[in-house]
C-alpha cells in the first residue's frame, strides 16, 4: 500500500474551534504547501488543541485510494 502526504500550516484561534468542536463545522478546508484544496475531519484536530486554539504544521496522510490514514503534528 502505497502512502501520500500533504502538508500545510494552521492556525485556528480558540473561539473559532469551538464552532469544530461543539459540531457546528464538522470539516476543516485547508490549502496544503502545495496550493491544493484538503478537506478532513475536524474531530481529528482534538488531539492539537491548546488554549490557544490549533497552531503548527501538519502532515495529513492518505493511501493510493485518498482514504485517510492519519494526520500528525510536526511543530508548532
């Protein structure tokens, strides 16, 4: 199985991701380092929140169908 990275920068202040987290906007659009378009899950940014809201760079990882694989913070 072959897999694929995308990686992009994100900073999402706290009050915005309360509308993510309280189910508002269940996606998060982001445009990669690349200059394309990514939509994910938003629940799979739990993990990153600070007080602050989501900041850092990310790396979103999808197999050889663009199922989704995983996404890892890789600073901030």
């Amino acid at each position: 199985m072959a897999i694929s990275e995308v990686r992009f920068h994100l900073h999402i202040p706290a009050d915005v991701y309360l509308s993510y987290y309280q189910g508002q906007a269940r996606h998060v659009l982001v445009a990669t380092d690349e200059g394309l378009k990514v939509q994910f899950p938003a629940r799979l940014l739990r993990p990153y929140v600070t007080r602050e809201g989501v900041t850092g760079e990310f790396r979103l990882r999808y197999d050889e169908h663009h199922k989704l694989v995983g996404l890892d913070k890789l600073s901030d």
